[in-house]
C-alpha cells in the first residue's frame, strides 16, 4: 500500500489491516512520523514528538502480534494527545512557560485506557495556554495554523489536536473541551469532535481550567472513528469522583439506524445577529438534508441562551483563579530567578511564567469571587447556569436533539482578532451552553465557506446520549461529497 493510501485510511480501516498483518505497526507509525514531519514546519501542531518511544512501541506491538497473542483492535494505531493531559515520562507543558520542563510521574486515565489498547504515541499537541483562547495563538511556543488555508487559525484551545488530525499527521487525537474547545477547532478544520457529557470521561490527568466544565473527547476524520475512541476513553474512574457510574454502551452498534422519525430541534436564536451568511445557510441546508432522510424540524426557542456566553466566562475564569493559584513558584511551576521576599516570589513567578490571557482570566475570576462582587456576578452565573441546563432539558423532551452551528463564522485570519478580545469570545456562543449544562455535543463538517475554509454543525443531546448524537452524524455523514 502507496504512503499516501496509509494516511489517508480510517482508525477503523488501520485496525482492520493491522489485525490481517497486511501492514505492520511499524510500518503505519513511520509513514505517519515521516508525515508529521513533512507537514509541521507549516502547520506548527506539535509541541513534542515522540519519535523514538513511538517506534519502540510499534516494534514491540509487531512483536506480539508475531507471536500469535490476541490485540486489542487498536492496537498500532498512531494518535496524539493535547499537552495539558499528563505522559508519564513525556514533557506536559499545556503551551505554558509556567510548565516548561514539566514531565509528570503519572498518566492521565485517558492515555492509561488508549495505552492499554495498543495505540501509538506520535506527541504531545499545541494548544492555548492553560487552554485559554479561541485560535492556538496564546501558546507560549508558537501559533499552530490551519491545514486547509495556512493563513487562518485553526481555532482552540484545541487547535493543535484538530490541526493534527485534518493534516493527516496522526488518524485521531484526544482534546478537551471547556467551553467549545474541541468543538469550535474541528469545524475551522474540518474534522469530527465529541465533548461528552459531563462526568462520562475521567479527567484524571487532565491540567485543570474549570474544573466543572471541563471535558475529554477525541477529534476524527470521521463519526465511526469518532465513536469507536469514546468506546475506549468513556467510564468510571476511581481517581476521578465525578466520573459517572453510568454503563458504557457501544457508541458503534446504532450507527446505520437512520433518522427516520427522530425529531430534530432548531432554536431560532442561534441564527439571528452575528452569524455569518455562508454558515447559516450551510447549518439550514443540512437541516433539510436531516428532514429529506426522514427526520421532522422543528424550530425552537431558547431565550435563556443569550446570557450563557458572559455565565461561562464568569464561571470558568472563576474556577480557573482557583484552580492556577497552585502554580506559585513553591509549589508547583516556574520560578522566577529574582525576588526579594515571599511574596516577590509569587508575583514575579506568576508575572513571569503566565501569558496575558491568562492572567487575564485569572483576575477577573478573582474579581467575581471577591468580596462585595460574589452575589452580583459567581451567584448570579451559577443561577443563570441552573436556568440553561433546565430550558435545554425541556426542549430535549421534545426533540431528540438539538442542530445548530458550531461558531458563527469560518476560521478566521491568523493576528486577526488578537487586539479584540470580545470578538473573540464570540466564537465560542454556540458551544458554550453544553458546557453549563454538561450535556453532550458532536461537531462535524456541513460545508465549505469562502476560501476552502471549513463549515461545521452541532448536534446536543440529552445527558449520556452520545450515541444518538453519532446515529444522526453519521446519517447525515453518508451525504456529503466534499472531504
């Protein structure tokens, strides 16, 4: 089989020509290294590449195979996973000069599980900072672009996890997901991504942004690759007490039952002021497309919506200031080389060793939970969050589940929004409320915009419900043409 035939298969379809022996895990993981290669001078998607302990890995899981001994199906299979999610042994910076150097002693449980099975470690992914931003610019390294036109960004924090994907370097990867950060990135680059609900992945291992938003999901070229990783990832934890208890059920077995006769929701206010043209018709016209395969439209209305951008924002900053306040230059992080006293310490450590954005973050989160401001702005947020997770609840008794698009333009250029923070937050309105609410949303592409920039849709469920999200991607999947 050509190079360009191996990058270009599917996790499932490498799975199945590792098993027959008709590739060898060696083989797969040097086209793809020889590949990441090629592409990262241009694409800027790693942070760390894992060359050597990769091709170790592969050696040895020929070895096994050669010995008659049952693998697991993935087995061989190459992927990559966003640097806030700690390898033991691996350098886990999270883009931040705060962790330059970092390699931890332990492994998050999404790699111990992904291990477990087999798969190949080719690095660890770029990202925003503390994974803070909308467009990979806030790494302390360097900015990650898009595949599809290397003049724009590939959207974050997760950009260098969806970059990573849509340019063949690795068949999947792991991102989280906070407010739209697996999400917002696989439509600017045209993959598949899952944020799960909340609770169905541990996130033991995982650097903490806000801790009751945050999830772990993976980023595809395709729904059945999609659902075959959450199968793998999804489960209790032990190590993590809001893990769910829940069973995992095989997100693969409904996948070809169609959408006949489910009812699909379009809430009107996700296609009023902000959105672009290109991306509502795309997101529409896939609607139809869903209605022509035997799904009812129905047309929604979720007021409550309009406020879940500033309640995220509030929120999130909020446990964030919490959350990095470990990261003192003592405990845990980067030291500055020059103090006077204690406190001169912390200051100059985190003066030092934080980005703006995240510094940022962490004084407005420290504003809303100080004292005189708490009441006005963290209470109300929380009361704001309790109102979301209830209107979308309702609706979701109504419909199975919920279309609209995943951010209201295209990918847009790279230093373009960098003066306009607020610009910025924009891109992630639509994606944020399956955040407050912990419920689960599936990113795919829809349609290509101007330039040959990527149009992605979401689909939200009910809570533990991915499968139907998948059923439908896939349905709809089958339809499309353009890669």
């Amino acid at each position: 089989m050509e190079n360009n035939e191996i990058l270009h298969q599917s996790v499932a379809s490498l799975s199945a020509l590792l098993t027959a022996k008709e590739l060898s895990a060696a083989e797969v993981t040097d086209v793809f290294l020889r590949h990441l290669r090629d592409r990262e001078g241009e694409v800027g998607a790693f942070l760390t590449v894992c060359g050597e302990q990769a091709a170790d890995a592969a050696a040895e899981i020929d070895r096994r195979r050669a010995a008659g001994e049952a693998l697991p199906p993935l087995a061989g299979v190459p992927m990559a996973l966003k640097d806030n999610l700690c390898t033991k042994g691996i350098l886990t910076t999270c883009a931040s000069q705060m962790l330059r150097g970092f390699v931890p002693p332990y492994d998050a449980t999404v790699w111990e599980k992904l291990r477990g099975q087999g798969t190949i470690l080719l690095g660890k992914l770029n990202m925003d900072e503390f994974a803070m931003g909308s467009t990979n610019e806030n790494s302390s390294f360097h900015p990650t672009r898009n595949p599809r036109n290397l003049a724009h960004v590939p959207g974050g924090s997760s950009g260098g996890s969806a970059a990573a994907v849509a340019a063949r370097q690795v068949p999947f990867s792991l991102g989280s997901d906070t407010g739209g950060s697996i999400r917002q990135p696989a439509s600017f680059c045209g993959v598949v991504g899952m944020k799960p609900t909340y609770g169905r992945v541990s996130r033991y291992g995982l650097v903490a942004f806000a801790s009751s938003l945050d999830q772990i999901g993976p980023l595809t070229n395709d729904v059945r690759d999609n659902a075959l990783i959450l199968n793998v990832i999804a489960g209790q934890d032990p190590r993590d007490a809001t893990s769910s208890p829940l069973p995992v059920p095989d997100y693969t077995a409904d996948l070809e039952k169609g959408v006949k006769g489910m009812v699909i929701g379009v809430p009107k206010q996700f296609f009023a002021h902000g959105i672009t043209d290109e991306v509502k018709q795309a997101v529409l016209q896939a609607a139809k497309t869903l209605e022509g395969l035997g799904a009812r439209i129905e047309e929604l209305s979720l007021p409550s919506v309009d406020y879940a951008l500033p309640a995220y924002y509030v929120l999130s900053s909020a446990e964030a200031s919490s959350n990095l306040s470990r990261f003192d230059g003592v405990r845990y992080g980067y030291r500055a080389g020059a103090y006077e006293d204690i406190t001169d310490l912390y200051r100059n450590s985190r003066s030092e060793g934080f980005g703006s954005e995240v510094k940022l973050r962490i004084m407005l989160g420290s504003f809303a939970l100080s004292s005189g401001y708490y009441d006005a702005y963290y209470k109300k947020a929380q009361q704001v969050r309790t109102l979301i997770r209830q209107e979308l609840d309702s609706a979701l008794k109504t419909c199975d589940v919920i279309l609209s698009p995943v951010s209201p333009t295209t990918a847009f250029k790279l230093g373009e929004r960098t003066d306009d923070p607020l610009q910025m937050y924009l891109s992630d309105v639509y994606t944020v409320p399956a955040n407050i609410a912990g419920l689960p949303a599936l990113s795919l592409p829809c349609g290509v915009g101007a330039e040959g920039l990527p149009i992605g849709m979401q689909l939200l469920g009910r809570a533990f419900d991915e499968a139907t999200l998948y059923r439908v991607g896939h349905a709809f999947e089958q339809t499309r043409t353009e890669v």
